[in-house]
C-alpha cells in the first residue's frame, strides 16, 4: 500500500500535510485555494505530482484580484 498523503510546497499552504482522497491520484491535478483578507483576493493553484518522497502540490500559479462587493467566497480549497 502507498502513503495517501500529500505534501504542499510554496504559497499559504507551504508545509500542510493532508491525506489525499479515495480516487487514484492523478499526476497533473489541480486545486485552487482561495485567500480573502482585508486586501485583494489571492488565488494560488497548486498541481499534483509524484517525487521520489512521495506525493506534492507545487505552486503552479498566483493571481490577485481587487475584492468585489458581491457574496465572498470562503476561504480554503477548492
């Protein structure tokens, strides 16, 4: 049996370790974290892959956007 945990690498979930889901993991997956604060909004996506220590998220991307007046999103993954 493998480790079914994943580790993330850069951006606010550097270091965050989680168990990954039922599904086969899939190298290439993405997740999207959302972070609100009292400034803009900050996307980061995170791309799954394998290493030799096992599964990563690797930061793949950041965006920063000016916060609208409409519903706000929590914050976490997506």
């Amino acid at each position: 049996m493998t480790d079914r945990s994943v580790r993330f690498f850069g951006g606010p979930l550097d270091g965050r370790v989680q168990e990954l889901t039922d599904e086969e993991p899939a190298p290439g997956t993405i997740v999207r974290h959302i972070h609100l604060h009292g400034g803009p909004k900050i996307e980061t996506l995170y791309e799954l892959g394998m290493t030799e220590h096992g599964w990563e998220y690797r930061v793949s991307a950041t965006t920063h956007s000016e916060p609208s007046h409409s519903e706000p999103e929590p914050d976490g993954l997506r």
